[in-house]
C-alpha cells in the first residue's frame, strides 16, 4: 500500500520537461492514483501557451507506460486570473467527482517563486516539496526552441516531447510563433533603455446588445488573427473615456451615436494582472455598454481590425481557446451580471 491514495501535480507542462517527468515518477511512488492537473485550459495559442490541453496530454503519455498511464487522471483546469476562489473551487469540485471525499491525498511541488504561491491554497491536503531537478524550467526551454538557433533544448526534454516539437516545428502555427517571439522580443527591447519599466495603460470596451457582444479579429501582432475587443492605447491628450469610445469608433464603426454610447456605459472595471500580456505590464480600463434590445446595429472592421461583429454569447464560449490574453474573461465578468 502506498502512503497515500491520490497525488495532485498542478503544472501547465508547456512544455513537459525531464524535471516534471521526474516529479511525476516520485508522485507514482507515492500514491495509489495520481490527478494531473493542467492549467491553462482553453487558451488561445502564444509564446507562453503554446500547446492545447489535448496536445500537451499526448507529450505526457509518450512518457509514461501503459501501467502507469492506468494510474493516471489527466484533469485540464482554465485559468481564473482575477478569481481565486473560482479557479479552487473548479479544482475542488473536479477531484472530489475522482476521489469521492477520500483523504489520503497529498499536493506535489517546488515553491520556486511567486508564481507557486497557489501550493498553500489547499491546506485540507497534505504538501510534499518535490525540490527543483537541475534548475529547468520551461521557460527558458520556450526561448530556445522559438528562438529557432539551435536544438539544445531537447537536452531537457522527455524523448517523446523531444519528438513532439520536432514534429510541430514543421507546422505553420510554429512559423506563427516564432514571429510573435520575435515581434515581443523587440517590443520590450524598444523600451529596454527607459528610465523606468513602463507600464502601459489601455481601455477596452465590452458592448452588448440582445445577446451578443461586439468583438474584432486582429489583424497585428501579438495574437495575429485572434478574436478581441475592441480597445487599444490610451492617448496623452484623452481621458480613459474617450480613449476607449475612439478605440470603439475606429475599430468597429459602429452605427451608433457617441452621446448614446456614453449612455449606455454601465459599469466600468480596472483589469491588471501583471501577466495579462506578453509585451508587458500593461493594465487595461474595461468599459460596459449595454445598449437596448432590438436589431444589431452595422459594424465594420477597420485600422487594427480585420473583421468586426456581433458574436452570439454562446458562440464565446464555443471559442474561447482563439480569445485574445484576457478578453474572454474580462467579457465574462460584466456579462456574468445581466
């Protein structure tokens, strides 16, 4: 019998390196079962998330053999970047639905930093510090392999992923990737030199309507292609407001009257996870327009908009994996209040 019945490992595995696989044996060694939990679930592809659950689910049973993939419940978990609470109470409810109230269950971790501070969010189970195997971290392991130089990433790297990126480099969302690291690479190297980090402000506007909300497709880097809000910089010589009404008219050409979308704003919510975007620390104003229920009103893409309009709420929900950084639960909070 083993010390305990089930393990936890809570990673994003992106990707799954020699350091994980090593904390994953130790984790069979002691407990019956072991709950992997990925997170990250149902993000849009990025430098930083680059793989699907699915994808990533498949690096790791390359590793693995058969009688241990039997002991093995893979559990994918979105991120709840403003919530907390939310994002332990989806971890919660999905392993008892496993483990049915079972107490012999035991976290695995390193509190390497900051980022592991959600290791001391489940004082219910127990906590094994696994340590940290040859300093790897995925991190850098990204860098080298969008950086395209060379292969010495696989060094660190399980031979079944070794060979899964091998594979996916020949895939034009690899192509894809490595242009957005590089377009980030240089975008922070540009501001390198100022006196300060700079924190970017920006707004956004959440407008809604029978149903629907306004959305765009990008059509510049970073997220090239993804679905948005419309939104950008805010100007030296504008207030919050009339940045994001701006934003609004010049992105959707939207057929309705300023003064009336100056009434129609609801609520308004300050969005600033420092992690919410790749270029940096950029903190955004959200703005709620709730506009009255009748015939969607004409909308045109237009400047950083290839395509705008009218998405159908449960057709967001059908796409939040092609969702811009945070959008999809920035659009969830307000519309989550209707």
């Amino acid at each position: 019998m083993k010390k305990y019945q089930f393990g936890i490992y809570i990673g994003r595995f992106q990707p799954l390196h020699l350091g994980h696989l090593q904390t994953i044996k130790l984790a069979l060694e002691q407990t019956e079962q072991l709950i992997l939990i990925l997170g990250s679930d149902r993000i849009a592809p990025d430098i930083k998330n680059p793989w699907s659950s699915e994808e990533r689910i498949k690096m790791i049973q390359s590793c693995l053999t058969a009688d241990e993939l039997k002991r093995i419940y893979f559990l994918p978990i979105r991120d709840w970047l403003y919530s907390d609470n939310l994002w332990l109470a989806a971890v919660q409810q999905k392993v008892f639905e496993i483990t049915q109230g079972n107490p012999k269950i035991v976290v695995l971790g390193h509190r390497k930093d900051t980022s592991s501070y959600y290791l001391d969010l489940f004082p219910q189970w127990h906590y094994l510090e696994t340590g940290l195997y040859q300093a790897l971290n995925s991190t850098d392991i990204r860098r080298i392999y969008f950086e395209g130089k060379d292969s010495s990433y696989r060094q660190f790297l399980p031979l079944g992923v070794a060979q899964f990126l091998d594979t996916f480099q020949k895939s034009d969302r690899y192509s894809t990737l490595c242009k957005e690291y590089q377009f980030v690479q240089a975008y922070q190297k540009a501001w390198a030199t100022a006196p300060y980090p700079p924190i970017f402000v920006t707004t956004d506007a959440v407008v809604v309507q029978s149903g629907h909300v306004l959305v765009v497709r990008r059509k510049a880097m970073p997220g090239l292609g993804l679905i948005a809000l419309p939104g950008g910089f805010v100007r030296q010589d504008e207030t919050l407001i009339e940045g994001m009404l701006r934003e609004l008219k010049e992105e959707t050409r939207l057929k309705v009257p300023l003064p009336v979308l100056r009434g129609s704003i609801v609520e308004n919510h300050v969005f600033d996870n420092p992690g919410r975007s790749l270029r940096g620390r950029t903190i955004t104003h959200a703005y709620f327009l709730q506009l009255k229920a009748g015939e969607l009103p004409v909308v045109k893409g237009s400047d950083d908009a290839e395509k705008a309009w009218w998405m159908s709420l449960a057709d967001l929900y059908a796409h939040e994996d092609q969702i811009y950084e945070d959008h999809f639960q920035i659009i969830q909070h307000f519309v989550s209040k209707i």
